[in-house]
C-alpha cells in the first residue's frame, strides 16, 4: 500500500470582484438608505384602451352641467330677479342684476382655475377624472396643457361658426379610432385613466 504524501493544495490566483464595493467615507452609516434621487420608471405601456363612446359622450354632458351650474345659473337667477324687480317698479333689481353678474364672474374664474389646473396636472376635465378617462396624444405620452387649450378647444369653438361643423365633428366619434375632429386636429386620443 502506498501512502498519499500530505500535499498541501496549490493557491489559486486571485479574481478580482467585478462589483467592488464602495469604500465608506469616515463617519458613514454603511446600512442607510441612498441618497440618490430616483424618478419611478413606469413599465413597458401594454395597449392603450380607448374610452368607450358613452363614457365620453356623459363626460361632455357632465362638463357642460358643471360649467352651467357655475357660470350660467348665476346670470339667470339675478337676471330673472332683476327683471321682477323692474316690473314691480323696484330700484332692486339693478342690484340683483350686479349680483347676477358679479357671481357669473366668481363661478368663471373658479371654474377656469378649476379646469386648468386638473387638465395640467392629469390631462382630464373635472368630468373626465369622474368617469377615469384622460387625453392623451395619438402616441400615448402627456398632452400638453396648451395642446389641449388650443388645439382641442379654441380651434374648434373658432370652426364651431360654420353651419353644421357640430353636428359633422361629433360624427367622426363612430370611427374605428373613436377620434372626434378635435381630437383628429390636435392628434389626441381619449383613453382609459
């Protein structure tokens, strides 16, 4: 029987570590958090589902209930209140008028601020965040606020003058795209939030 002489295992060289690890600064805590700022990275968008037309079409109607509850009731009440007043030989339906007129201007202003600061920060109308539908571009990134002001809105009120360009512009709605004409000139489309 031969006896295995007791040889000692030859040193591997040494590898170097391909993630080297940082050399704490005097007084550090190696255990706290990074103090780095991190934006969060959303994920790879799966398919953008369009709002269905009904939804849409009771934003639009709700929106238009917001804006006739703020703006308009205002002028009517003190209109009508005015007008009693001045059948009646009253001197208080100037005021009532004025009143009319100066809450008409407070329900703009705060409507206004209301529905620009939401489209801003979110891309919805006030009814649009109720019913979880936003505007977004055709590509699926942010529509920006001047996008969504004068693209969709003041061009089409400025075209909204020609006969029948209401009626035609709600018609491109029934389109595979379900992209009305506002939404076709300005490269908008509307989806699920």
């Amino acid at each position: 029987m031969s006896a295995i002489p007791n040889a000692s295992p030859t040193p591997r060289p040494a590898v170097p570590n391909p993630r080297p690890r940082p050399t704490p600064t005097a007084g550090a805590n190696p255990y706290a958090p990074p103090r780095a700022r991190v934006r969060d990275v959303t994920g790879p968008r799966t398919a953008t589902v369009l709002a269905e037309r009904s939804t849409r079409f009771w934003a639009a109607m709700v929106d238009g209930l917001i804006f006739t509850v703020m703006v308009y009731t205002p002028l009517i009440v003190g209109s009508a209140m005015a007008g009693l007043g001045a059948q009646s030989g009253n001197s208080a339906g100037v005021g009532f008028l004025m009143i009319g007129l100066g809450l008409t201007l407070v329900g703009l202003v705060i409507w206004t601020w209301m529905t620009l600061k939401q489209m801003r920060d979110t891309g919805q109308s006030l009814a649009k965040k109720y019913f979880n539908i936003k505007v977004v571009m055709k590509d699926g990134s942010a529509a920006s606020l001047g996008t969504l002001i004068w693209k969709r809105n003041v061009l089409n009120w400025l075209l909204s003058i020609i006969p029948i360009y209401g009626f035609i512009e709600i018609l491109f709605i029934f389109g595979e795209e379900r992209q009305c004409l506002h939404d076709k000139l300005a490269d908008t489309i509307v989806v699920e939030a």
